[in-house]
C-alpha cells in the first residue's frame, strides 16, 4: 500500500509518528517533536493522557457501539455536563465540527419554518470558516475549498467580522427575514482574529431586539482554548446555539450541538440523526476529558500560560521585519507574516517543532492545554530562531 492508494486531500509534511505524551511526539526514529498544533486543537489534554488511555481500554472492553435507537448512559451524562457549563439546556451528539455547524443551521431552518419566514437568512461574517460540507461551505468565507463544488445555498448574508455597524445595516434592510447570526468568536482558519472588544455583547443585543439566534461556532475556541471553557463566557454573554468538537474527546471523533430549550425542542424525533453520533465510546471520553480540565484545573492554566506566551512573542518578535502583528487568546495564537511562509511549517519541524500556518501568511499555535512553562519556552525560542533575518521566510 503506498499513498497512492489515498485521495489527493492533503499535503502531509514526510514524517510520521508512533507515539505520543503530553505535548510531545516521537517518530519511528526516536526523533522527538514539540506539538504546538495539537492536531489543530483536537488533543487538549496532551497526547495519551493516562485518564483518557483507561477510559478508552476500559469502554472498549465494555461497548463501543449501540445505536441511539437505545438509550445511551454516557451520552446523557456528558450532556448534563456540557449543559452546566455552557448555560445551555440540551446536547444533540454527531461526529464533527462542521456536522455540529450542520445541526445549528437547521435549527436555524427549523426555526423561520415554526415563525413563518418563507425566505429566511442567515448572517455569517467575511473570513468565517465552518465546515467542508456543502452548507457549512456555503456559510464559509474560503474560496479555496469552495471552488469546484457548484452552487451553493443562497440564504446567507455575508459582513465584515467585527462590524456592528454592518449588522445593523442588515436588520434595517432584512428585518424579520433574518433568522440567525453565525459566527466564531475567534476566527481561528482566518488567521486566529478575535472579535473586537464590545463586539459579542453587542451581537447578542441586536439578536435580542431582533429575535435572531444568536449562533457561536466554538468547534475551536471551546473547553479551555481561549482561557475561558467557552469564549463568549468572556463577553458575560450565552448564545442560543452553540457548537462543539476538535478537543471535546481528545482524538476519539464527537461533535456536539448545544441550544436553549426552546431551540432545542424544535427537533423532534425523525427529524434529525446520527448513526455513530454520541456513541458509548466517545461520549465517555468526553466525560473524562472534562473531568480532567477541570481537576487540573487547565482553563486557567490556559489563560495564564496563554497570556505569559501572548506577550513573549509580542516583545521578543517586536522589532521583526517579518512580523506584522502577534494576536491570540489563551492557548490559541497567530503570529501574522509580512508575506508567504512557505515551507515554514517543513523548517520548524525539522527543528522539532510542529505548527500550522494558516491563510499562507499566519503561524497558528494551538498546543496541548496541558503545555508546561518550559516547553512554551522552547516554543518561542524555536519561533525567534525561525523567523530571524538569517532565516527568512520564503
């Protein structure tokens, strides 16, 4: 079998690894990688984490798979839980980010159909990204992972991030033809941009004046990321919709989509499913993965670290001809190019650090919520030596 034999989706870096512990990967060769991308943000408590490695053999030995056509104990629990800590009041389980976007924009559907909107729209914003199926397409602002795939859905209305201005414009235009607001909180595949202070409070004021649901895509930002469990906590806001995954099980796929009661209950049986959603396997591992970010207590340890690193890189890239702007929150961070960083992520493996660069000018850093002080040292050592004049990004 060679990669021959796999469809032509991704340009993988030539190496691979066989095991992994907390923020860190070795190779066949015993050469050891610093993980500053954490599967883009998926392993949030660090690569086998022993809690996650016994929940996982434990279950697999019990049941893996039942179907939702029979009740699910594990599901219900990790429901509850995710209920307390977002302010929400119902979970529906499925595989991913962009099947959870998928979720809120039919309770979006579903709610201009109970109201009567023949036409409904949906607000989305400029450089959003949600999901590779075609409606979470249609709601993104990429145009390179659109090309190709024909007409897309026509009900959404796209402003700039960060522009109240823009939303108000859009009610007086669209009034109660708008059913919903769709947005990241962070833009995280744009380039890690959080929304401007002020911005989230006043989106949820105009959804309320408005009647909008107000619709967060915290697939990245969520369970400790941004130093908050979700970002809008922040704000001192709740949405009426919220959506779940990358981190939510650590690397065992599960997606969540959250909603107030009376968002909620406009699914009713038949009208939404998922054959793996919510499965034992999953859902227990989300159990154990919350438990272990709130006995380690790494929501604050994100925003602490987050902000010790925020600021590093600021002073030490300050005077950087290369550097355009240093940004993030918490353990989420973008570090903007004066151009393209081609080949970085290639370089800085070769260093043993793995990264991301996003939009083609934006180093991303989403390391494990578990990173020590000394290995968010190294990182900024290994990005300093990277990005020195000597070493300029091609």
């Amino acid at each position: 079998m060679t990669a021959a034999n796999l469809m032509n989706t991704y340009t993988p870096l030539p190496m691979s690894f066989v095991r992994g512990e907390g923020a860190s990967l070795w190779d066949a060769a015993g050469k050891r990688y610093l993980d500053a991308m954490g599967g883009v943000a998926v392993t949030c408590v660090g690569h086998c984490h022993p809690q996650v490695v016994e929940a996982i053999r434990d279950q697999a030995g019990l049941v893996l798979h039942t179907s939702n056509h029979y009740a699910i104990d594990w599901q219900r629990q990790l429901a509850g839980k995710l209920a307390a800590l977002s302010g929400l009041d119902a979970a529906f389980f499925n595989n991913s980010g962009a099947e959870a976007n998928e979720t809120a924009l039919k309770l979006a559907r579903l709610t201009a159909w109970h109201r009567g909107i023949e036409q409904p729209r949906i607000v989305v914003m400029e450089g959003a990204f949600h999901g590779r199926t075609l409606a979470t397409l249609a709601a993104s602002d990429c145009s390179g992972v659109r090309l190709g795939f024909g007409a897309h859905a026509d009900d959404f209305l796209r402003v700039p991030f960060g522009d109240i201005n823009a939303l108000n414009a859009i009610a007086q235009r669209y009034g109660a033809q708008v059913v919903a607001v769709l947005m990241e909180p962070v833009q995280g595949e744009s380039g890690v941009r959080p929304a401007p202070p002020g911005y989230l409070r006043a989106v949820r004021a105009l959804c309320d004046r408005q009647c909008w649901l107000m619709m967060l895509d915290e697939v990245q930002t969520g369970l400790g990321r941004t130093g908050h469990w979700f970002a809008y906590a922040q704000a001192g806001i709740v949405p009426d919709v919220l959506t779940l995954a990358k981190g939510l099980a650590n690397g065992v796929p599960i997606g969540a989509c959250l909603a107030r009661s009376r968002t909620a209950q406009l699914l009713t049986p038949g009208s939404h499913g998922s054959t793996f959603g919510g499965n034992p396997l999953a859902c227990r591992v989300a159990c154990e993965v919350l438990d272990i970010i709130q006995r380690q207590h790494l929501v604050s340890h994100a925003r602490q670290l987050g902000a010790w690193l925020l600021a590093t890189l600021q002073s030490r890239l300050a005077t950087n001809p290369a550097v355009r702007e240093v940004r993030g929150q918490g353990l989420m961070i973008g570090i903007e190019l004066n151009h393209a960083a081609g080949g970085l992520a290639q370089r800085a493996a070769e260093r043993g650090l793995l990264l991301n660069v996003t939009r083609g000018t934006v180093i991303r850093l989403l390391p494990a919520l578990t990173l020590t002080e000394d290995e968010a040292s190294q990182v900024v050592e290994h990005l300093v030596a990277l990005l020195a004049p000597t070493n300029a990004v091609a």
